[in-house]
C-alpha cells in the first residue's frame, strides 16, 4: 500500500480557553499546563458529514482521482447524526463514488485500524483505490458541565487515498478490555419490558478515566512503537516523523522520552484543534504533507490510542 492523496476539514468557529471558562471552572492556565490546548474547533452551522465530503474531496484531488476511480470506503466514526446508515455510505453518495463503504469503530485509533484494514484488500487483491476517512465529533460525546472532559475535545475530518505499492511496513495493535477507563453509552429506548431503574437510560456522555487513560497511553503506544521499529530493523533516528494521536501533549512528551527520540521528530496540532479523536493522525499527516514537510521516501511512524482500551501504530514510507 502507499498513500497518493490526503485532505482535511475542520470546523469554522475557534473557541478558546477563555471561552470555556463560562460554562465551568477552569482556566487557560489549567489547560494549557495540563494538555497544551489552547483552542479547539467546534461543529455549529456545519455538520460532521459536510466536513467528511470536504477531506474526501481534498484527498481525491490531490490524488488526482475521481470518486468514480475508488473501489473502497473505509471510514473511522463512533457518533454522527446517524446510528445507520454508516458514514461511509453517506459520503459515498454525496461525492458521487459508486464503491461499497464500512465504518470502523475504534475511537481516536480509528484511523490506524482502517490503515491496516485498506492494506489488507489492496494485498489480497479486493481493491486497488481505497478512500480512508476519519471524522468525528467528540464535542457531542461530552457533558457540557464536566469540565474533565469538555475542555479536551475538537472536531474534524481527515483523509487519505491509498493504491497499491510497496511503502507500508506494519502495524501493531493492542485491546485491553477495560472500558470503564474510557466509554460512552448508547443513547437507547426503553422498552415496556425491562426495569427502567437499570440505569441504562442515564449518562449517556463520555465517562474517563483520565489519568489511568493517560498512562496506558504512554506504556501502549511506545511498547508498539519500539516492537514495529525492531521487527522492520530500524531505528528511532531513521522516523523523519511520530504522527501521534493528539490528545494531550505530555501522553505525546511521554512517547518521545520513553522512545528517546528527538522533539522535532513529533509534530503537534493539539495546541489548535484540541484532540479530535480519529481525525487527529490524519488533520496531522494532511498538514504535514501540504506543509511540505513529509517528502517521498520518508519514514513515519503514526500511532492512535483511546477507548476502554485500543491502541494501533504503523510504521510506513511515505
Ligand atoms: O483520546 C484519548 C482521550 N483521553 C485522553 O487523552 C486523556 C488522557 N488524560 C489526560 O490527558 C489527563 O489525565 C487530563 C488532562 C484529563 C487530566 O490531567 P491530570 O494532570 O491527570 O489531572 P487530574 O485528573 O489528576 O486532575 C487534577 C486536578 C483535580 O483537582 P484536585 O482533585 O486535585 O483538586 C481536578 O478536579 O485538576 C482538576 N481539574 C480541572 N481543573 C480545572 C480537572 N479538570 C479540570 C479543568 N479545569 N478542566
């Protein structure tokens, strides 16, 4: 596999610390010390699907390939206005793509999943053009009074077209079954044949165990990071970049000391959009790449992490 096109989308109104410190207590300061986030885009007028065609349109463009030429849509999403149809199909209709489409659900390292996942069918020879999209809206996830979350998330869409090619080394996954460190309950009916003191049509916002999150985080992703490095026999100095989950700039500060890589080998945007869950590697990979920053022939590691509990890395050329 390797990647021939990237986009990204991001909401229009910026909201910043300050503005958060209306609606609970909290600070800039807090914030900033605690996660590095200064501002973070928020859906409004737009809607998540909008900003889902927009990162698709801009990765086909960019891979000068029309929707017609795809033959696969593999979307990472965990909540948009629909529990089904997936998002994948709805983006398909609307940038005119006639391919069959699946969603994953694997939260912020979604878009590691459906890497590997494309890899998988261009290898056995299933599909040659595969759309890869991660959008989502982790705003909607949080309750507006909890300030534990609320402060931390953005939202957004990032893309990329992949054909085949020889770039893509591997992936290492890691599934901890614990998802009382970090999940959200479905929103569900009741229906006239159940207890409703149960519980189940209570809290259906994002609960987290933040530091525990924090520190599965750092072990996971770097004990992935290192295994991917030694089984395709290079080093950390040989990564011109760590495209890491953005979620917290010291989880990222703790992979670089633990790998003892470089700082300039991790790029960030948590600082702008705040942490945009699986959209966050690819907002990342797409800047880096229209920034001119990732050449042809680089190496990149990226690596993604969240939900009671699921880490992804993968190690490829660009
Ligand atoms: O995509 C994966 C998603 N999840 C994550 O990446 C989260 C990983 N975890 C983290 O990033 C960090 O654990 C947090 C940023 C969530 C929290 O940072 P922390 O350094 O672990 O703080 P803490 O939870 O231990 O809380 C420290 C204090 C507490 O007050 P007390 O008990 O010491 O008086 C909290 O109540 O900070 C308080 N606090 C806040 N204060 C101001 C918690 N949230 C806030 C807030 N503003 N927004």
């Amino acid at each position: 596999m390797k990647i021939i096109g990237t986009g990204s989308a991001l909401p229009k109104k910026v909201v910043t610390n300050d503005m958060l410190t209306e609606f609970f207590d909290t600070s800039d300061e807090w914030i900033r010390t605690r996660t590095g986030i200064s501002t973070r885009r928020i859906l409004t007028d737009e809607s998540l699907i909008d900003l889902a065609i927009e990162a698709s349109q801009k990765a086909l463009e960019s891979a000068n390939l029309k929707a017609e030429d795809l033959d696969f849509i593999l979307c990472s999403n965990v909540n948009n206005n629909y529990v089904y149809p997936s998002m994948s199909s709805i983006v398909q209709g609307k940038i005119g793509a006639k391919c069959p489409c699946t969603d994953l659900r694997n939260a912020c390292a979604g878009f590691i999943y459906a890497l590997d996942v494309a890899d998988a069918f261009i290898q056995t020879g299933r599909a040659k053009k595969i759309l890869v999209l991660a959008a989502e809206e982790p705003t909607r996830f949080c309750h507006w009074e909890h300030r534990e979350t609320s402060v931390l998330f953005g939202d957004g869409a990032g893309a990329a077209v992949v054909t085949e090619g020889g770039d893509y080394k591997g992936a290492q996954f890691t599934t901890i079954s614990m998802p009382d460190v970090l999940y959200q309950r479905q929103r569900l009916e009741p229906t006239p044949f159940e207890d409703l003191s149960s519980g189940a049509y209570i809290n259906h916002t994002m609960v987290m165990q933040g530091r525990e999150v924090f520190k599965m985080a750092v072990t996971c992703c770097s004990n992935e990071i290192s295994k991917l490095l030694d089984i395709y026999g290079y080093k950390k100095e040989d990564v011109k970049y760590f495209v890491l989950h953005q979620a917290n700039l010291r989880i990222i500060n703790g992979i670089q000391q633990y790998l003892g890589a470089d700082a300039s080998q991790f790029p960030t945007t948590v600082e702008k959009y705040g942490n945009t869950s699986s959209a966050s590697v690819p907002i990342l990979l797409d800047e880096l790449v229209k920034g001119n920053k990732i050449q042809r022939g680089d190496m990149i590691v990226m690596s993604g992490f969240g939900a009671g509990f699921t880490t992804g890395s993968l190690l490829m050329k660009y």
